[in-house]
C-alpha cells in the first residue's frame, strides 16, 4: 500500500502521470521569463492602446526603459504618419473572428525609438480576453533593419550591373559611375581617372535638390580606389554632406563592390575605345597606303612605261628616268618606314639604343640632308651650337630622324626667301634644340593639334602626315619634351627639350 503525501495523494500518483504523458503546466513566472529572456520585442496593449507590458528586448530595440512607456500609448512608439492607419488597423482586428495573426501572415510597419529614429519591422500580433474583463493585444515586433538594408543594398548592386552594362560609350560609363550612387550611398561622388595620357581627369555629381548651405559641408568622406585587372584606373570618392550620417561597416562593404562594378565597367569602356581607335587607325592606314603611295607609284609607272616602248637614246635622259624610279622608291620606303615606326611608338616598341651623343655631331647630319633642298627652294638654312654645348644620352639615328622631321617640316611650309632656323643651348638642365621658321604658321585652332598622326596643320603636302607624331614619340622616349609654338604669317617654332647626359665617375 502507497504512503500518502501531504497534499493527500499517493507518490505513484505523479509518477504515474508522468508516465501516460500528461504535461505539467508552466507557471505564470516561467511565462514571464520566458517573454523576458525573447530577443523579439513584445508589448502588450489594452482595449485603448494603453502599454500593460514591455520586455527587456522591447527595451534593447525601441531604447526605452519598461518604466518610462508603461501606461503610456502605443503611439508613443510608433511614427507620426502611421498612428492614425494602425489605431484603426487594432480595431479592426479586435472586431474580426480572428484571434491572431501568425509570423506568416506579417506585415511590414515601422517603430520610432527614443532616439527618434525609425526603423522597419515585422510584427505578430495576438488578442486574449484577461480574467478582468480587459481585451489585450500582444505584438511580437522584430526588428529587421540590417535585413530590409541587406535587400536594399542587393537590389542597388543588380541594378548597378544593369546600368553599366547598358553602354560602351567612355564618357557615359564616367557618367553613370558618378550618378548611381546618388543618393543610394552619398550625397555627392568625385571620380577621378586616369586618362590614357596618364592625366587625370576628374568627374563629379551632386545629389540635386541638396540645400545649398550644407553642399560645402562635408560630413563624411570615403575613398575608394578603382582596380581592374590587377592595375589602378583611378579613385572613386563618396561624399555625405550636412547632417547626413556616416558611414559605418555596411555603408563601405557596399561601397567596395559598387567600385569592383565600376573599375570594370571603365577599363570595358575603355578597352572598347582603344579597338574603335585601332579600327580607325587601320582605316587611317589604308587612306595613307592609297592616297600617298600613289603618287610615287605612278612616276615609277610612268617611267618604266617610257623605258619599255620608246627608250630614250640619250644617256642623261635614260639616267634621269632611272633617277626618278629610285627616287620614288625611296620616297615609298619612307612612308612605309613611318608607318611602321609610328605603329612601334603606339605600342611603346620604339627602338632606342642611347648613346653618349654631341648636338654638332647630329646637326652635321642633318644639315647634309637639307642644305640642298633648302637651296633649291631659296630659304636661309643655319644650324647654331652654344658654346660648350654638354652632350646628351641619345640614340644618334633616332635623334637624327626626329630633327629632320622638324626641319624637313619647316622648309615644306617656308617660301623662297624665307629662313630657317636650327639652334641648340642649355636651358636650366636641359639641352634645347630650336628648329624656328618664317613661314605661313600655324592656325591657334590648329595648333594642339600638330603632333597628332595624319595631321597637316598647314594644308596637305607629300607625305603621311606622320612626321610630327613620330618626332614626338622619339623625343618622349628619350625621356624628353615637345612643344609647338606658331604666329600665323609669321612663322612656328618647336622645341625640344632633352637631358643632358649624365657625367661619367
């Protein structure tokens, strides 16, 4: 027989329910700590909105101690905009048959902190009728602030993607990378980039409608920098102004792939222009092929045609057509030598082999080359050396040709009567080589324009066009400098500018 207990049953008697399954009921205080211990915020309310309950995670996420909403309306947690709609949305769930409204069924609202703040949330929301007579409503309010920004930052970084790809053009890439993240991460945006001629150039957009005395002030500042293939195309600068908050964690993560998107869509852009380039210097080529070359091919044509059916008996005059054939192939082999050399300077292939040179040595040179046509062609040709003029480290030949690019350019464009002038001296640390003309000049609108290839600034004469081009190709690669200078109907000047050489221990 069982001993009993003393609440008057017998000790097999849990045991035994224990056994057949039956639950034992929580407490009241293990409800109250369970609610407590939720990380969710949950708020209880009564029939006039009135907080009867407020846990330690409602707490952490509205930033309220329980004591300062107790008893206060749930107004006091709600933003202004949306009092009115959810006091009426209570209502009209108190009135339904329904007597909650599960996690599935949630909808997204908004709750306003102390701070003042708001801040996106999903609510679950309950009614029970209390053993007072009191209808209560308990919410379950989650905050999903890092989720909705999450969704928000993936759905900017999709369209990002699509936006860039959308277009090739250079200058609309450079555009959209500075508008896209306005105002979805800044306020304003500075890109900086690297331009083919290693300047930089620099592109900046403002988010509209900013109020004018805060656009200056700066808040926040974050630099990104632009990489593409393992190389830098330039920095992306994202910009908060006025009292726009800073940027934290998430702000640079975001910040870090929109960059990785937009390096990638710059160097596309511009590996894009660099085969339309190469397209148009092809095209540009086969202009040339056609157009120059045909001149000398047809004297060559000519005079083989006289040599083949009626070949002069005199011996000068079957030594002048004979003349005029290797002139004109040597006229072709030049062409196609600066075809070729302009195409290794592009590439940046220019064959330099420098050596210890003296300037009097290559006027020499080139004054061999030109002291007859300028004769023929009536213009005063002098070549001037300072006095003890130091050498420089040059490769002669190279040195050679791209002088007389210069100065075969000067006489082209000089009348008889006019001079030409060659002159070399120190300047600071730099020798300076001076080829000056008293020709026609060059037009200011032109004038930028003269070391461009198939360029001729002064009206088209024999030739590519590529003379000036491949003297400055040959001058950079020397470490130096070109410039031009020209006075319409009084004549250009360009100057080269190289370092001396260094002198020997």
């Amino acid at each position: 027989m069982s001993q009993a207990t003393p609440d008057g049953g017998h000790p097999t008697d849990h045991a035994d329910s224990e056994l057949q399954g039956t639950p034992r009921a929580p407490s009241l205080g293990m409800y109250e700590r369970i609610i407590e211990a939720a990380a969710d915020a949950i708020v209880t309310i009564d029939d006039a909105q009135d907080i009867v309950q407020f846990n330690s995670g409602a707490e952490k996420i509205f930033g309220y101690l329980k004591s300062e909403v107790l008893g206060k309306n749930l107004n006091y947690l709600l933003p202004a905009q949306y009092r009115a709609s959810h006091a009426a949305y209570v209502d009209a769930f108190g009135q339904s048959a329904e007597t909650a409204r599960l996690m599935g069924h949630r909808r997204e609202v908004f709750g306003l902190r102390k701070d003042g703040t708001t801040f996106p949330a999903e609510a679950s929301i309950l009614k029970l009728d209390a053993p007072d007579g009191r209808r209560l409503y308990t919410a379950l309010v989650r905050d999903v602030t890092d989720r909705t920004r999450m969704e928000l930052q993936q759905r900017f970084l999709a369209d990002v993607s699509v936006a860039l790809s959308k277009s090739l053009d250079y200058d609309a890439t450079l555009a959209s990378v500075v508008r896209l993240p306005v105002p979805a991460l800044a306020d304003a945006c500075v890109l900086e980039i690297l331009d083919d001629e290693g300047q930089t150039a620099r592109v900046t957009f403002q988010r509209p409608g900013i109020a004018e005395d805060s656009s200056g002030l700066v808040s926040a500042a974050e630099v990104i920098r632009l990489v593409a293939r393992g190389e830098a195309v330039g920095t992306l600068t994202l910009l908060k102004l006025g009292s726009s908050p800073k940027f934290d964690r998430a702000d640079r993560v975001i910040a870090d792939n929109f960059g990785a998107r937009a390096a990638l869509a710059i160097d596309n852009a511009r590996l894009y222009n660099g085969s339309r380039r190469a397209i148009r210097f092809r095209d540009e080529v086969l202009g040339v092929v056609s157009h120059d070359l045909r001149n000398p091919l047809s004297a060559i044509r000519m005079c083989a045609r006289v040599l083949f059916e009626n070949p002069p008996t005199d011996v000068n005059a079957r030594r002048n057509l004979a003349k005029t054939i290797q002139d004109s192939t040597a006229w072709m082999s030049r062409m196609i030598q600066d075809l070729l050399d302009v195409s290794a300077i592009d590439a940046g292939a220019l064959s330099i082999v420098p050596d210890r040179v003296e300037i009097t040595t290559i006027f020499a040179q080139v004054a061999e080359m030109f002291t007859h046509v300028a004769a023929e062609r009536g213009v005063d040709l002098m070549f001037t050396v300072e006095d003890d003029l130091p050498a420089v480290d040059a490769d002669p030949e190279r040195l050679v040709q791209a002088i007389a690019n210069l100065v075969g350019n000067a006489l082209k464009f000089t009348g008889s009567g006019g001079r030409v002038g060659v002159i070399a001296h120190v300047r600071f640390d730099d020798v300076e080589i001076i080829v000056e003309d008293s020709g026609r000049g060059i037009a200011a609108e032109s004038l930028p324009h003269v070391f461009d290839r198939y360029w001729h600034s002064r009206g088209r004469g024999a030739g590519t066009g590529l003379g000036l081009a491949i003297a400055k190709g040959i001058v950079e690669a020397h470490g130096g400098h070109i410039r031009a200078t020209s006075t319409p109907h009084v004549g250009s000047k360009f100057s080269i500018l190289l370092p001396r050489a260094v002198a020997a221990e």
